[in-house]
C-alpha cells in the first residue's frame, strides 16, 4: 500500500506532480507566449488549490511547485539575456 500515508495524502502528492509535470517547463519571461503559459498555470494551480482546499499539504506543495517554476524562468531569461548582449 502507501504505509501510513493516507489515501487524500497520496492523492494530492499524484495530483501535485501532475500538476508539476505539466508545467515544468516554463518559458522564459521574455517569450511572447509567457503570459498566456502563466496564466493557464495560475488557472490550473488554483484549480487543483480549489480541490483541495481542505487539505494544506496541497498548498503547501503548490507553492513550492510555482516557486520553482519561476526560478527556472527567471534562470531561462537570464540565459536568453546574456546570449542577447553577446550577440
């Protein structure tokens, strides 16, 4: 089974890294379909948070999720940046 993980807590951890492996690749701020890609993202986060809005640990997980999306942005404009000022 899951051990002692209960049957919600193994749902929302699925459901996170779904969510996650949807969106792991977020454009780089720049991109002209940035805002639509975030939007659908937001769209779809709050949609999952919705869900799950008696269960914290969804929140919690989402947040971490969004965060690290956004590192990974902010990571691809700086490399779309540089090789825009090398040019």
């Amino acid at each position: 089974m899951h051990g002692n993980v209960t049957e919600e807590e193994w749902q929302i951890f699925k459901e996170a890294y779904q969510y996650f492996s949807n969106h792991c690749l977020p454009p780089a701020n720049q991109d002209e379909n940035a805002v639509e890609w975030w939007t659908e993202s937001a769209q779809a986060l709050g949609a999952l948070d919705l869900k799950w809005k008696d269960y914290p640990l969804m929140r919690c997980l989402l947040l971490g999720i969004y965060e690290y999306m956004e590192c990974k942005a902010k990571e691809k404009t700086k490399e779309v940046a540089e090789f825009v000022q090398e040019s």
